[in-house]
C-alpha cells in the first residue's frame, strides 16, 4: 500500500494552555452530557469519544489521567476493542466470538481463560463492594456482543459531561470499520496520542520480553511485521480517520508532553472533550504507567528505524511543527530528542 501524504493537508490548529485557541465547538454538547438536554436514552449511551491510540505513546497515562477527572466516566476495562474484534486484524481479538455461550464453551483459545479472569475480577469487585463495577464486569463478560450491547457499555457516563474509552489498536482499523464508527457515532470526538516512531517502535520491542530477543536481525525481523508496521503509520491513520471526520474531531497529542507540559496537554484534552479543566496538582506525569522495560536500543536497529521513519517524521515536522521538529532533530543526530529552541511546542492539534 503506498504511503498516504500530508500533502495539500490545511494548517494545523494547534491547542495551547492560554486556552486561547481552545476548542470549544463542542463544549457541552455530546451523547453523554447532563441527564437535563432532553437526550433520548440511546443518544446517552454512546460514548463522547474516542482514544484511538498509537500503541506505546501513553494512552495508557491518559486514561489514568481521565478516570480521575470527576466529569468524565471511562469504564473499568481500558482497551474495548469493539471495533477492532474482527479476527482480521492483529489485535486481541477478545470480543471475535459474540455469543457468550461460544465463549464460554472457548471456540477461540483465549476466551475461557478470560472467562475465569473475568470472574475474578467480579468477585473482587464484590467482595470489596464494588457493586456498579461488578454489574459492569458481568455485562462486559456475558453480554452478546453486538451495537447494542456496545452502547449499554456506558450507561454508567449518562450522568457525566464525557464518556468514552480508550484502544490504541483503533488506529489500525481500515477504512470500512471506521466508516462503521462514524455510522455508529457521528458526533464522535477522537484522541490520537502520537510519539517519536523510532521510540515508540522500541519501546513495542521491549514491552515483546516473551519473544528473547537478542541479536538485530532477531529485533528487525519483528519490526518488520506488518502488525508493527502499521502501528507507527501515523500517515495512514490520519489519513482513513479524515475522510470520515472532520479534523475539528480529531485531536492530536503528543506524548513528548507528558513530560514537558502535562498542564498544556490536558488543558487540550479537557477543553476539546467539553469539560472543566483539571487543577495542576491533579495531573500526575511521575508515575510510569504501562512502561516497557528498560534496555539500550543496538546502533543497527537505530538505523533501521531512521531510515524507515525519517520520511514520514520529516513530514510531521513540516506539516505541524512542535515536538516533531525535535524527533527530526533527533534522527539526523542519530540520538534522543533534543530542544529545537525557535520552534513553540504546542502540546496538541487539530490536523
């Protein structure tokens, strides 16, 4: 498949911390907003928006941040993967089989181990008298899994501002599935967490610790793999998401701003989603979450990983400017990111 362009794509919109260019066409607004709009129930249950990934670029960070923000629900599962169950795609694949029975008799052989996991889950759930998350667990384990099962997903959100859920494998889903979701949801608003591709190509290697590997022709071969590849093709995401949504529904994060500027990031995040802010003491950017274990990436696979990504980064940098520029920096040296100074770094953008 040839590699989309961002050529002829229209100036990004970026969002800052001054607020001043917030997105707020949405604001208020949403399937799941206060029980007072004279929303019909199945209006209310779809989810607000959308975490649609990248895989490894701290989605993970996000949802912790999100669950704690009092106007926002996200369900106690992080990855759904409803749109992405199709066994076509190399994904979990947890939601492949719709019938409980099926899954209960184990069809595929992951789903009876799930099935005792799950069951676990809801018993801790009630032994410590987690009632509304035991109920939400038993719907999620023995539902039939189909548009309306989905939607009953987050009846918990009717009475929040936002709902929604987050799973990076959406950002591999081919044109169809999200024609299915802007079908499904059209007001949907979407959140793509993007980080240097060579990094966060790495980092999939090392979170990989079952598969040993040890030489550069062993880590290469893996990266490869069209399941890794289409991972950090942040080009072709972008591009099959835009020709279903308009761009002031997708927003773009960048995962070098978790460090740098937590406070400019979730104020992106909370004013595109339509909800108060957080206070600064709130959002946490100390603790790891769903971190790769450590290990020094070998000069050859570095070099594999520039020349594969070095187009597409040399373009983002171009077409959106802000942390990009220190990833393309970052390739030309042959080392970590460093500071371009000239350049703002905006923590987010409508692409």
């Amino acid at each position: 498949m040839p590699r989309p362009s961002f050529a002829g794509r229209r100036s990004a919109r970026f969002l800052d911390k001054s607020g001043l260019t917030a997105y707020a066409a949405g604001v208020g607004s949403g399937p799941c907003r206060s029980i007072h709009h004279g929303l019909t129930l199945m209006d209310k249950r779809l989810p607000t928006f959308l975490g649609i990934g990248a895989h490894k670029a701290g989605t993970t960070w996000l949802f912790e941040q999100l669950r704690s923000h009092p106007d926002i629900w996200l369900p106690a599962v992080k990855e759904l993967h409803f749109f992405d169950r199709s066994l076509r795609y190399p994904s979990p694949n947890t939601l492949a089989t719709s019938s409980p029975l099926g899954r209960i008799l184990g069809s595929e052989p992951w789903e009876r181990p799930r099935m005792i996991e799950g069951l676990k889950s809801v018993a801790e759930d009630v032994k410590h008298k987690r009632f509304g998350e035991a109920r939400w667990r038993s719907k999620w384990l023995f539902g039939h899994y189909n548009e309306d099962w989905y939607r009953g997903l987050f009846s918990p959100g009717m009475t929040h501002s936002s709902c929604g859920e987050i799973t990076p494998s959406y950002s591999i889903l081919e044109d169809e599935d999200v024609a299915r979701i802007k079908m499904t949801n059209p007001d949907v608003k979407l959140i793509f967490m993007i980080r240097n591709p060579i990094e966060r190509a790495w980092s999939a290697i090392r979170a990989k610790t079952k598969l040993n590997l040890v030489s550069d022709d062993e880590i290469i071969a893996v990266l490869k793999r069209p399941a890794m590849v289409v991972r950090g093709n942040y080009e072709r995401t972008l591009e099959v998401y835009l020709r279903h949504f308009d761009s002031r529904q997708v927003l773009v994060c960048f995962y070098d701003a978790i460090r740098q500027d937590k406070v400019g990031l979730m104020a992106a995040v909370t004013d595109f989603l339509g909800v108060r802010r957080f206070s600064n003491c709130a959002i946490d950017n100390q603790k790891r979450v769903g971190a790769s274990p450590p290990r020094k990436m070998p000069s050859k696979t570095r070099e594999y990983l520039s020349a594969t990504y070095a187009p597409m980064i040399e373009k983002i940098a171009r077409a959106y400017g802000s942390y990009a520029r220190q990833w393309e920096s970052a390739t030309d040296s042959g080392g970590p990111a460093s500071t371009v100074n000239d350049q703002p770094l905006h923590p987010a953008f409508h692409p």
